[in-house]
C-alpha cells in the first residue's frame, strides 16, 4: 500500500515559505510596474507565431520552478492583454480592473473560503456587498440576491425566478411542456443576446422572447409592445415578462422604465431590469435621473465588473421579493443539511442562485467600496458620462464625423463619411479604421450595425480615460480616415 | 457641465505606486504567515455577534486608505475562513487552495483581461488549459470543452448539450414544449443535486430525471436502468441521456462505466460522466484503473478547483463532438462580429460556453500545473486515496466504529456506534461528534445520509493531510463518543 518513496509532504505548499514570499514580493513589484505604466504602452497588440505557439504545449508531466513560471507570465502573458485596463480601451463594455481588486482576488485565494454558503466570515462579507448593491440601485430590504460570475448569469437568474413565478404550475417540478399555456417574454430590439441564450436554456425557445421595435433613441416603443402583448393574449399565449434595458450594449439607450413599470403592473407580468450596463448610474449624482424607475423592478441584473472596475468576474441578480429567488433554486440534499451550530449553522448561498460552489468574489467588491466609498465610484460615471458627451460634441462639429446613435449615457456611435459611398464601402472603411487604430496601439474601439448601417462604437466604461485621450481618438480617426480615403 | 472641483484624476489606481507596493508587499508576507501557520489554528471557529455585526454596516459613502481595508480583512475576514485549506477539513468536497493559484488569481485582475474572447495571450492559455483537462481525462483531440465557475456549471452544460442532441428538434429555437415526446435522463439515486437543477432550469422539469436504484456499492443497477429505459420506451417518452457517476458525492462511488458507455451506444443514448470528483482519478497511477471507460463519454464534468486544488473558482465542461458545443451555445450579435484581423480575430470563447465575459480562471490552473506538473498531481491523489484507506482500516478495527459504505477512492462514511441505540438517538449522538469536532476546532467533517441511516462523511481532497491527522481523528471521534455515551 506503500510501496516505494513516500510522496512529499505537503507537496503543493512552497518547499520554502520566504522563498515564495520573496518571489511574491518580486511578482507585486512587477505589478506595480505594469499597471503604473499602463499609459505608456499599446493598447493591444498582436503576437507573432512563435509567441503564440509556446500555447500548444501538451500538458506538463514534471515541475518547474514557481519563479520561472512567473517568468513565463510576464514573458508571454502579460504583454498581450486584451487591453481593457489600458485608458484608450473602450471596445464592448469592460471595466478596467485595479490594483486593490486584483489584492483582493489574490487575498480570497490564500483564505481559499466555498461561498457556497456555512457559517464562515466570506459568507458574511457576500451578504453584505448583495445588500450593498441592492441598496445602491434602490431596491427594498426584503429584496434577495447572489454574485454571479456576470451579467449573463446574472440575467438567467432573473429570468429563471420570472419563469417559475408566472408559470402557475409547478415548472421546477413539471417543466415548461406542461405550461397550460406558452410564455412570452418581451424585450426591445436592442437587448443583449444572453436574453436569448436564457429563454433557450430554459426550454422556452427563441420564439419565446418576442423583440418589441424601438424609436429613434433606441428605446422599446411601449405603443408595439402593448399591442405585442393584446396579440398574444388573443392568441392564447401567455404574457410573463417584460425585459427592460437600462442601457443597451449598442447605444446605452435606456428604456422608460416608470412606463414599462407601470404596464407591467397593469398587465400582471414580471419586470426584469438589464441594467448590467447602466443600473450604477444610480449612484452618479448628475445622471441618475436617467434610470428613475429602477427600483420597480422585480428583478435586476447589474455588472460590479463593469463601472464599478472589479476584476472579472463578479455580477449580481437582486430579486425584489427575495423568497421567490429561493424558491427557484432552493435544494437541499441530504449531504447539505443545516446544523444546530458550527459551519453548516450559516446560510446555504447555494439556495439561492444557479452554482454550487462560488468563489470569494465578494471579497474584490468589499475592498474596492470601503476604499473610494460610493461617492467616488459615482463620480467617475459621471465623469465617463461627461466625457462620452464630450466625444460626442466633436464628432458633431467634426464635417467628415457623423453620430449614428443619440448619446445618452457613456456609449457613443460614429462614422467617418468622406461623402460619395455606398453602405458597402463605407462599412469597410470604417473597418479598416478601427483595425488601424488596434494595429497602432493607439486606442480600441468596437463596431456594431444600428440601422442596419455600420457604425463604430465607443463605450467608456474606464477610470483611466481622460478627456484627451478622446481628442486624440478623433483626430486620428479623422487622419486615417483621410488617409484611406485619399484626402 | 463641470462645474466643482474637477474629480480626481485616475481615482482608481493608487495615488502613489510606491506605497501601495510596500502594502502589497506587507499584504504578501501577512499571507505567507497566515499559509504557513495553517496547522497551528482552529480548522474553524464560531465568530461571536460583536465579530459578525461588523458586515451589517451600509454601503460606505467615502473612502478609506487601503492599509485600513486590508487591516479589516486581516483582523474580521481571514481569521474565520471556511478552513477548507487547512489540513483537518474532510468536510463536503473541496479543494485546498495554494498559493501559487491565489497568485495566479492576482496577476489575472492586474492583467485584467476577458475570457469571453478575442486575439489575446489568455485566451491561448483558457484553450491550452482545457486542452490539458481533455488530455489528462483521455477524450479525443476533437473534443472541444470551456471552463466553468464549477461543476454544477459543468454538469449543466453537459447537459446541455445532451438536451439540444437528442431532442430532434431545432430545441434552442421551438422550446422543450414542442418535442414530441418529453425526454427522460437516467442518473443513480446518489447523482448530486446540481443535475436535479439542471433539469430544471433546462425546462425539462425534474420528473424528467429518473432515479435509479443502486447496488451494495452505491453504483448504479445496470438492470434496473435497462429495465426503466424500456418502460418509458413503452409509455412513448424519449430515454435521452445517462448520467453516470465517476466518483459520487456522498461516498466516492464510480459507476461502471464501460457498461454506461455501452448501454448508451446501444440505445443511442448520450453519456454525460459527472466526473467533479472522480474524473482526475485517470492521472493516479495506482487507482486510474477504477475510471476505466471515462473517456467514452459524450460530455464530461470535472472540477479543478478540487483535486487540483485551484481556489475557487473553475470547473470544466468537454464534449466529444467539439461542434455539438457550439452548436448549443454560440450566439453572434451584431456588435460581437468577428474581425480580419486584430483583437477580434480571435475566437469567441462565449460561443463555447453559457457565460458571456468570463475571468481568466484558466491562468491559476496553468501555472499549477507548471509548477507541480501532472504526476505529482497524480501522486497526492493516490495519497489521498491511500488515506482513506488508512481511515477504513483504523474504522474497522475498531469495536465502537462502523464503516457505512464501501470506502473506494478518498469518501469514507462511518460512525460511532456504542450499541443499544435506536436510529435517532445514534443520530443525534454523531452530529454531536461532529459539532464537538468542529467547535473545538480540531477537524471538521461533514454527514450524511445513506440507505435512510445517519453517517458521518470524511473526504479527503486535501494536499496537507498528513496519515497522523486520520489517526486523531479517530482517536478523538471515539474519545467525544466516548464521553457522550457515558462509557
């Protein structure tokens, strides 16, 4: 049974524990160095052949020293990020990380605590940030949540609860064949497609999720819905939730929230808010106004990894009437039973969202709110805000820019138009541009189709961009446009 | 539009670099001690009201220098973790943690790049990771896979998969309601919980997972499963999918799964292996024979946040036919084209998996397996293996001690039998055991119930357990009961 040499001991823990300290404090200096000098690099660049064939390594039978390994992160992984951390990354909708989350994530591993539930301190700490997000958007004290690892996630969780608490039967139990009738859930033209990935998961099908035209800002045309929903009902479907976007990933647009709050209420349907983008406006003291009606919701969706610079990854569900969220994934088997006192005498968090296990991510989110408050984190929305506005007022003055979207919130949409293209050839124009520019380093910036007509995209979603680098943005837009189209 | 003082610039990262590198540092050797110290502390201790009231606080509105943040985690947080990395939790079924994962997991929010995809060093390492899960479990090279927030994630996309499969139907598109015939997974009466949750959120409803007996061993019964897969056959439903168990949740139990993998050919029947605790077992050479037939499966689920001991979080799911995968989970939205060239040239790894961002959770799996290489992996399973054996031996010489289950991999059921007991007394006299075990802080073990019977459950998925930490165990499990029982 014991046959040969004995194993190490404790073979996973550093063979020498200042060692491995000295080479985490060399780790922490390289760090700093990277991140402090972020400004000065290229925003993304591309790796050669060579770089990325070290990648296809079959797995490692033998050690390497842990320094070496280091080594070869900061050799061949950090020089090639994505770039989101970088001041002219505004492609997608990403926040930009910080050092204080990064600690954090680092801090929850070295306790290395299951949030899936107990009665440990993680436990607590996990509770508090889901209060601390559910107050920070205005929802009610009875309201309940769970940290998932984002707003995906986070939206399946709502839509999973809307599901059960319309259907009328027991569709945990029976499933949605046994549905009386078929439900319908609602959304604008411009919700994110992890709506369609939720409704498909949970065995409504795509047709399940009817898309609602939007006006000329983007917005869900709440006289199509209502006739949307009276069709249905004549139909013999079954109306159960109303999807509203408190910014779009397209535009930011924002829905009338008071208005899809209302209908909502008058026609007995669930309301779910996707404010995975835009919900933390609540906090910017010169935007809020812009999702009044947030707290109506009976369920939310919001991305601390977005505005509020978490490290990926950590989003939240909030649920107004929190016994509903645990009554859609409430389980307990016999190996998970509560005890009198001790560890299992704590809440079980699995109960009340999609995982099992979770990771301490609660723990990125506490540190970054104790240490720059809220007042801060709503500043720099503001901020962000303000600057897409500023962006948008030189794209305007500019006689070769064009918006291709109202600016609402931080989301700005342009085209350089030279005059005299088709749709065809300005589309590739303005793809080349963008590929010059992430060619360059310079910046990086999305596209999108609104319309049906291309458009580049500029979410700034980044605590690091200053008004400059937005100056600097168009002018080379300008120049490389120019230059392509041989101005 | 400005009108103030302007916000800070930057708010976010440090004010001075070089101070918050000597806390990173301080931080760094505070976790060094708080590692190598583990041993000499409770394994978990209760925390008294004054200790908990500290996270009923609301949202901070201003900031506090970090020093301060990271002294409150120090001084509320880490002192009462979980205790999963301490080398006397044989509770549920968890990893350890380590280190180099939990410095992994900073470099990982320093660089803070997202996993949802694109041209980037990460994303080469997220598919050489997964790359390395599919080699280590022996599944094809066309097999395509994604890392998950766990197993209950994994499973889910397993099964997934195995739904859309079999369905006949455009399922993503129809729903599970327009299937002519409702589907029927199999899985033994000891599958975890998560499956039963997957079912349900999958639309299936959890009559549509049936239940199947189990013989002496825990495995499933073979002929029972045969017979059932009949009988629906008989009563017009659709036999799906099985769901086999590489190491169950309550006692390690492996089904046999060359037998599965033929049934399911046979039958035409897709094989999912909920591999979260046993699958790894294929690269311990002394037990890789107990998981013969693992790589046949259609859809697998293993968990390297357990035996390969990552902090929380990463699971893994793979599919045999790489395609199928896709095929149930990509989605391209508009704004999500795929570029020439550039930083979104790359894959879309969302499209592989239900998540849309994602961290870079592959980067502490990687340097692990670096560091540690695959055979010492292997080995410390092998000694954990060899530890519950260890654990059996001594339970079974004892004459108040009673083996519950067979012991097969690290899962071992017992408990303290003094005799002339009925059922609930001999209960209430266990969980008291194990409260006592806990309260002192010396072990801390979980229960369970098997056949209807209260068991005490050791598992050991630890890589600081030492054999003399079972042997105190037992010594103090008969000393509680002991005093207990009056003897």
């Amino acid at each position: 049974m014991r046959d040969g040499p004995p194993p190490p001991r404790d073979a996973l823990d550093p063979a020498d524990w200042a060692e491995a300290a000295r080479i985490a404090r060399d780790t922490v200096d390289a760090a700093v160095r990277h991140l402090a000098e972020v400004r000065d690099r290229p925003v993304w660049r591309a790796m050669t052949d060579d770089q990325r064939r070290r990648f296809e390594a079959p797995p490692p039978a033998g050690p390497t020293p842990l320094a070496d390994v280091i080594g070869e992160v900061f050799e061949g992984v950090m020089p090639f990020p994505m770039g989101n951390v970088h001041p002219r990354f505004w492609a997608w909708f990403m926040g930009s990380s910080s050092f204080t989350g990064a600690l954090a994530d680092f801090l929850a591993g070295i306790q290395g605590s299951n949030l899936g539930g107990g009665n440990h301190a993680a436990v607590l700490v996990d509770q508090q940030v889901v209060g601390w997000c559910r107050d920070m958007v205005g929802m009610p004290a009875a309201a309940a949540g769970t940290l998932t690892g984002g707003g995906t996630a986070a939206n399946l969780v709502g839509l999973t609860v809307a599901r059960n608490a319309k259907a009328g039967i027991d569709v945990r139990e029976e499933g949605v064949a046994a549905l009386p009738r078929p439900l319908r859930f609602y959304g604008s033209d411009q919700i994110h497609s992890c709506h369609r990935k939720a409704v498909e998961a949970l065995g409504l099908g795509n047709r399940a999720l009817r898309r609602i035209a939007t006006d000329a800002g983007y917005r869900i045309d709440i006289r199509a819905l209502r006739a949307a929903i009276a069709e249905d009902r004549a139909q013999g479907l079954q109306p159960a939730c109303l999807i509203a976007n408190a910014g779009s990933v397209n535009t930011g647009a924002i829905d009338d929230l008071v208005a899809l709050a209302d209908l909502a209420a008058a026609e007995n349907l669930w309301l779910h808010v996707d404010g995975c983008i835009g919900a933390l406006v609540a906090i910017a003291p010169e935007n809020r106004h812009r999702v009044a009606g947030l707290a109506r919701a009976d369920s939310l969706a919001l991305d601390p990894h977005k505005w509020l610079h978490a490290p990926f990854d950590v989003g939240c569900a909030l649920v107004r009437d929190g016994a509903r969220l645990r009554q859609s994934f409430g389980i307990s088997p016999e190996y998970l039973q509560p005890a009198p006192r001790g560890i299992a005498s704590g809440p079980w968090l699995h109960e009340f969202g999609p995982e099992t296990t979770r990771s301490f991510r609660a723990l990125k989110v506490w540190m970054m709110l104790k240490e720059h408050g809220i007042a801060r984190f709503g500043r720099l929305i503001d901020r962000n805000i303000d600057q897409a506005r500023h962006l948008a007022t030189l794209v305007g003055a500019h006689p070769r820019l064009d918006l291709a979207a109202p600016q609402v919130i931080n989301i700005v949409c342009f085209r350089y138009d030279p005059g005299g293209l088709d749709a065809a050839a300005l589309k590739a124009l303005n793809v080349e541009i963008m590929l010059r520019l992430q060619d360059s380093g310079l910046a990086v910036l999305s596209d999108t189709s609104l319309g049906g007509a291309h458009a580049l995209r500029v979410a700034i979603c980044n605590h690091r961009t200053r008004h400059e680098d937005l100056d600097l943005l168009v002018d080379e837009v300008v120049r490389i446009g120019d230059d392509l189209a041989g101005r």
